[in-house]
C-alpha cells in the first residue's frame, strides 16, 4: 500500500522533472527571441536614421553637411528603446571604397559613414552614399556552451559574439 508519505515525494520528483524542462523551454524561448528583436531594432533605427539624414539639404558645403547629418542619425538613434550600453559603432563597410565616419555628436560616438558618390558630373551637387550602422558585443543574453555547441548561436566577428543591423543609402 502507498502511503501518503510516499505520494508526496514522488510529487516532488514529478514536478522537478517536469519544472526542469518548462523551465528549459522558456530559456530557450528567450534566449532565441532576445537577439532577433534586438537584430530587429538595430535595422529598424539604422532605416530611420538613414530617412532622416536623406532630408538634410544637400546644398550646403561638405562639412556642415556631414555634421548635419551625424546630427540626424544621432537623434534617431538616441531617441530609440535600446539602451546606450547596447549601442555600439561599426566598421566601415569592406567594399574598396573609401568611407569617412561621421564627426560624432553630443558625446556620442559615430554611428554611420558617408562618402561623396564617385564620377559626380561636374556643375551638379554631388550624390552621397550612407551608411549607418549599429551593432553591441555584449552578451545581452547568457550563452549556454555545452560541448561546441553554443545556444544561442550568434555571429562571431575575431571570436567575440556580435548583433548587427544596417542600412546603406545614395542621396
């Protein structure tokens, strides 16, 4: 006969089994989503900083015109959900061109790059090429290693784990 005792402890072991596995479903669940939004958000403000800067008046001469333009792509940065710890600037884009990174503003570092479009005809305002870009290193996430295999799986860039988001543009 089973007593009461006996029932109760293996209600224990029952729900600890079962807790284990809710539980490791729900981490994986986050830890899966978690980099995908942030992902999301990192594209999400680098477009919005981009449509910012295209309305910046192309007419004024190129150094004003790369400070207006930081200036943009900074307030739609800043003004975004993402905290100031996750925000970090790219490298510029490996594409054999030569980009100059945007001048930084109000204490924040530069998040885009910008060069004057090549073959411009002469006597016509120059065309612009844009790229603004957001990326973090931190962990926002505690990554499980088990073995060779790291959940979640992220990106790496000279070993170390890297969410990314971008978004180029000619004006």
């Amino acid at each position: 006969m089973f007593s009461k005792q006996r029932q109760r402890g293996a209600v224990a072991i029952e729900f600890a089994a079962i807790f284990m596995l809710f539980f490791t479903l729900v981490y994986g669940i986050i830890a899966f989503s978690i980099p995908v939004v942030v992902r999301m958000g990192f594209q999400h403000y680098s477009a919005e900083a981009a449509r910012a800067a295209v309305r910046v008046d192309t007419s004024v001469n190129t150094t004003q015109f790369a400070q207006l333009v930081s200036q943009q792509v900074t307030n739609q940065v800043t003004a975004g959900w993402l905290p100031a710890k996750w925000r970090d600037s790219c490298p510029a884009p490996s594409d054999g061109t030569t980009w100059a990174a945007l001048p930084s503003h109000n204490g924040q570092p530069s998040y885009g790059y910008w060069q004057t479009e090549a073959n411009a005809r002469p006597g016509r305002t120059p065309r612009y090429r844009l790229y603004v870009c957001l990326q973090t290193h931190d962990s926002i996430v505690p990554q499980i290693v088990l073995g060779d295999i790291e959940l979640p799986p992220l990106p790496k860039e000279n070993g170390r784990s890297v969410i990314r988001g971008y978004t180029m543009t000619t004006f």
